[in-house]
C-alpha cells in the first residue's frame, strides 16, 4: 500500500472544521474509503503495540486522578462536550454519511444521539446514589456506596461509528472512568473528528487529566491489547457474535468486566387487528433503514394469515419504489453496503434463501456512484424458518412468513439464537401484553406498534443469548461503570454482631 496519499480537499476541509489536522495523515499506513464512491478519502496511522501500552498507562494515571475529582464538576465536562457536539453536529454528520455511507438524516440523527446521551450523562452526574439498608444491628447504619471503576475500553462497530463511543464514554466520564476507544478500522476519520471536538471541550474545562480519553486506530492487534490489558477493567466491544466468543473468555480469565452488544436477528408480528398503514411504515424502515446494516434492522417478518394477503402486495410496492443512491442527496433512503464482503454475504443468503424453498423478490445490484456497492433490498417469503432465516446476514433482506397462531408466531420470534429486538404490531391489549410478558418475546427490546430499530438513549439497550447480554446508555446502565462498596457503620459503644452471634472476651 502507497504511503504517501494526499488528503482530499473535501475531507481535509471537513476535518479541518472539525478540528483534525491533515498534517496528521502524512504518512499514514491504512487508506480510508467511503463506501459511497470507494474513492480513497484518507489515511490513518495505525498504533503499534508499544503505542497501545503507553495509552493505557496513560489512561490509568488519568484515571487515578478523574476518580477523585467530584460527580457534578465531571459532568460539566461532558455538558461542555455536549455544546461542542452541537456546533459541529452538521459536519460531524457530513462525516459520518462519507465514512460509513449512512443517510444524511441518520448520519445528523446519530449525532442528535451523542447529544442526548451528554444531556443524559450531565443530570445522572448529580444522580449516582445507593441505597440505605435496614440493619439488624442497633445503633449501625448500613448503605452502598458507588465507586469509579477504572479504564473502559469501547471496542465499536462500523455501523454506527460514533454514537457507540457516546453511549459509554458519557457515562463512563461522569462515573469517574477513563476511556480508550478503539473505533472500526473501516470508520477511523469519524473517531479522530470525535476525539478532536473532545479535546476542545477538555481544553474549556481546564483541569481534565491527560489520557482521560483517548483513540487508537488499528485492526485486530489493537482491540487485542485492549482486551489483554490489565488495566481494563471493564471491555464494552459492539460487533459480531464471533467476536463476542473469542473476547469474553480473555476477559472473564482476567475477571474483567464484560458489557457485550452482539448479534441480532430480530422479529416482527404483525396480528390480524394491526393497522396496515402503521405497520407498513414500521416494517419498511426497520428493514430498509441502514441499507439493513442496523444492529436492530427488522430481518424476519410473521404475518398473520388473515391479513398476509393485504399486507405483502404493499411491501413489495415499497421495496420496488424506495429510493436508491448517493445517501448525500436529501431524497435517498438507501444508501451503499459497507463493503463488498457484505455484497458477497447478501448473494450467498439470498441463494441459500432459494434453495430452501425461498421466492425472492429484489437483492439485485443497482447502479450508483463511482465504485459503491448499492443492492435493492430483498425481500424474501419464506415456507418456513429454515436455517438461513435463523442465520443473520447483516444485509437489506427481510424474510416473510405466515403464522396461524400467536404462541407459535412468538416461539418463532424466540427461536433466534440472538436475543436483541423484537417487536409487535397489534391493536389487541391482550396480545401486546402477552409479548411484553414473561411468556413473550425473550429479547432485550420488546416493542408494540413500532419496529425493532430506533432507540432512544433514555432505556437500557442491548440483548440476551448471543446478543451478550450487555446494556449501555438509559436507565440504570451506569452502574455497569462503577464498582459497588457496602458500608456498616456502627455509631454506638457495644458491638453486637449479626444473625445473633456470640464472641465474648
């Protein structure tokens, strides 16, 4: 590979107003292509070995010094990110669409999901409480108490190449963590943008330590030393399930933490008293959205027989019509696949889908700029679940069966050996309900008259069995920053100990 690519004028001049030099490409020993135009749009230098471990020394020293600094003065930093995220949300979102070939609207949506989540991590700051236990004992108090955890490592996906870091590192900064990302080789420009508007938000903060935050660009060799290092104590890594296996028993030998966002094939039902219109509109996006390259995209569809009939004609209407392109344009709604090892993943499945008994409708390539891969989404009908509905391919197909019986449309649902989301479309309260349940969906997301995909930061997300079983962002997911202290106080002048205990000297 040619060391000595110029930047181009588009990409510096985006970089530039991000705060990235492009004096720093010079050089640079991996090429970045955007998945629009596969035209080379930059150039990166991956971090050597001894590189990784000066990082992460650094990052210890800064967290040994960001743990002791309080909660709500932590996060005004994150505020102060915040504000820098909102200046530069529109060429932040450029930059995302030109990496990681996502539409506009998603590119600028995925950064409105950084900011959210600083808005988030800025009131949980004054927010980090635990619990006043009653004790047995009398004149003792006892209570937990939470406690900065040490360095996370955030390990993201291409997919969304910045939200992921947010997710973590806003919650992680304020729960006193310092954090090292390493971001997908495939999305590295996007990263460095990030950790350059992090930089400016540290420098109006004024006291951040150095290392609180840092990017290491390289390929399996650099997310290895951040799974192997000591001093990680927890990995939150967003990939496939594969890699999943290969890094929990590294962490779990080290009796590191683990937060895993995996795999997902998730489900839809649609139920006889659906409204076809909500549905329609539901399905489509979460099929389609992403050129299907969602975590959460809709990839199996259960139609009630009842309305099987109705429904599908105008699925097909909508794969047939949906607009296909350079995702910079404000009309398109699909946008390129990343690569053309997700091209060869989409034929081989589409094939596989045929020869199991599959009618295809879509999957062909279509025309668009430069050397991007652009593909019709497919949409499949299915006689039955067979094993490549149950395989997910990370792709626009959707596969389209008929049911009979809601127990059996949810145990299909269930089948999955991923667990992320699902979702339910129904004007019945007793079928919602059922899904919501114990007995429904086993998923982490269950939804009701929406599709699987499209989050909001303010619940916990992520997925059980394969899916890992990790939560970041809303609820109570910082706790998974922190570690936990229980506390007994005794106030009083004897010392009574507890289940009755008798110790009398």
């Amino acid at each position: 590979m040619s060391t000595d690519l110029t930047l181009p004028a588009e990409t510096a001049s985006l970089l530039g107003r991000l705060g990235v030099r492009a004096a720093a490409f010079a050089g640079g020993n991996r090429a970045v292509a955007s998945p629009i135009t596969g035209e080379v749009i930059g150039q990166v230098h991956d971090a050597d070995l001894p590189t990784c471990d000066a990082a992460l020394a650094s990052a210890q020293a800064a967290f040994l010094a960001w743990r002791s600094v309080p909660a709500p003065r932590r996060g005004e930093l994150v505020r102060l990110l915040g504000e820098e995220l909102r200046t530069a949300k529109t060429d932040l979102g450029l930059l995302v669409t030109l990496e990681a070939g996502k539409t506009l609207s998603e590119g600028l949506g995925e950064v409105q999901e950084m900011i959210d989540i600083c808005d988030y991590a800025v009131g949980l700051s004054r927010q980090l409480f635990g619990l006043t236990i009653a004790t047995e004992r009398p004149d003792h108090r006892m209570m937990e108490t939470w406690h900065p955890l040490g360095v996370v490592g955030v390990i993201s996906a291409f997919n969304f190449p910045v939200a992921v870091w947010s997710w973590n590192a806003a919650l992680a900064l304020v729960c006193g963590d310092a954090v090292v990302w390493k971001p997908s080789e495939k999305t590295p420009l996007t990263a460095l943008a990030v950790q350059a508007l992090f930089d400016r938000a540290a420098a109006r903060f004024g006291d951040a330590p150095a290392g609180l935050s840092t990017v290491l660009i390289g390929g399996r060799d650099v997310g290895e030393a951040l799974v192997a290092d000591p001093h990680v104590r927890l990995l939150s890594a967003t990939g496939s399930t594969a890699m999943g296996r290969a890094v929990a028993p590294i962490l779990a030998a080290r009796f590191a933490r683990a937060l895993l966002e995996l795999g997902g094939n998730n489900a839809a039902i649609v139920c006889p008293s659906a409204d076809l219109d909500l549905t329609l509109r539901g399905a489509a996006f979460a099929a389609m959205g992403t050129a299907g390259q969602r975590c959460t995209t809709l990839r199996r569809l259960f139609v009630h027989d009842s309305v099987y009939d109705t429904l599908l004609p105008r699925l097909k209407g909508a794969y047939a019509s949906v607009q296909i392109g350079d995702p910079r344009h404000a009309d398109t709604l699909i946008g390129p696949l990343i690569d053309a090892a997700s091209l060869a993943a989409m034929e081989r499945a589409l094939k596989d889908a045929r020869d199991q008994g599959g009618t295809v409708v879509g999957g062909d390539r279509v025309a668009g700029p430069g050397q991007g891969i652009y593909v019709r989404p497919a949409l499949v009908e299915m006689p039955a679940q067979t094993a490549v509905v149950l395989r997910e391919t990370f792709a626009p197909i959707l596969y389209v069966m008929r049911y009979s019986d809601l127990d059996i449309a949810i145990g299909l649902n269930n089948d999955a050996p991923q667990g992320l989301s699902s979702s339910i479309f129904t004007n019945d309260v007793r079928e919602a309900e059922r899904f919501c349940s114990a007995t429904g969906s086993d998923c982490g997301i269950a939804n009701v008259n929406i599709g699987p995909s499209g989050a909001e930061i303010g619940g916990a997300f992520g997925g059980e069995k394969e899916t890992g079983g990790g939560r970041e962002a809303g609820s109570d997911s910082w706790r998974a920053y922190m570690r936990r202290a229980t506390n007994t106080v005794n106030y009083g002048s004897t010392l009574p100990l507890a289940q009755g205990v008798k110790f009398d000297i």
